[in-house]
C-alpha cells in the first residue's frame, strides 16, 4: 500500500462542494485529513492519501479535472 501526501487548493467556487466526500465515495482508499485552512475567498487542505498507485493516480487527475490545483508534498 502507498501512501501520498498531497495540498489541495481550492478555487473560491468550490468552496461548498463535498469534494473529499467525492473522493472517497469514488475511489477504494484511505483519505487523512492532515490540515486545512478555507476562508470565503481561497482554501487549502493537506491530505494524506492510503492505496494503490494506480487509484491514487487517477484521483489526483481526478481533482484536477475538478479544477483543484494538487501540489505533492511526499511520496
């Protein structure tokens, strides 16, 4: 099992939707919230991600097609 830490910025529009709810509803793994800080004009959130390379791949481009930057912070 690998583990990825990843920040998630989010743009002011997505601020109201259930993203990480998304995340976790769509893909078989593990999300730790680590830290976040969202205010009505910007937000951010660390997470770490448990699972398989492939599925943690593919919901990293998952979010950005989302349109959430994802910044990898570990591997």
């Amino acid at each position: 099992m690998l583990s990825q830490s990843v920040r998630l910025v989010f743009p002011p529009s997505l601020h109201d939707e259930p993203i990480i709810n998304r995340l976790i509803r769509r893909y078989s793994f593990t999300v730790n919230i680590l830290r976040a800080n969202v205010t009505s004009d910007k937000g951010w959130m660390d997470i770490q991600i448990l699972g398989k390379a492939p599925e943690i791949e593919d919901s990293l481009s998952w979010l950005r097609e989302q349109g959430i930057d994802v910044v990898l912070l570990t591997s």
